[in-house]
C-alpha cells in the first residue's frame, strides 16, 4: 500500500470509529478491510489505531 493511500486508509478508518464507536474492534477491522479490499498484512496495525482512536473518544467524554 502506498503512502499517501495508506494515510487515507487510517484517516477514513479514525472518522468510521468516530461515528460508529465499535464494540469489537478487530471484528470492525477485518469488515472495513473485506468492505473495500484492503491489502493484507494491516490488520493489526489498524486495529490498533480504532484502539487508540476509542480511547481518546471514552477519555474526552468523561
């Protein structure tokens, strides 16, 4: 995956979070990738990021 899509794959999946706010967020991952076909090998990193993401949306709202 290139850089600048790369990018725009972790912009788009932060703003998903956002409006969605999974209660699983590897199951939410693996669909985002099948969704619009995402190279594997990403998984966990972005898993990781809706992780993170979650967070700062639970700490914000205390």
């Amino acid at each position: 995956m290139a850089k600048r899509s790369h990018n725009e794959v972790q912009e788009s999946l932060r703003e998903l979070t956002r409006i969605f706010r999974p209660k699983d967020p590897r199951k939410f991952v693996k669909d985002y990738i099948r969704k619009y076909r995402i190279t594997g090998g990403y998984e966990d990193e972005l898993t990781m990021l809706v992780e993170r993401e979650l967070l700062k949306l639970n700490s914000s709202a205390s």
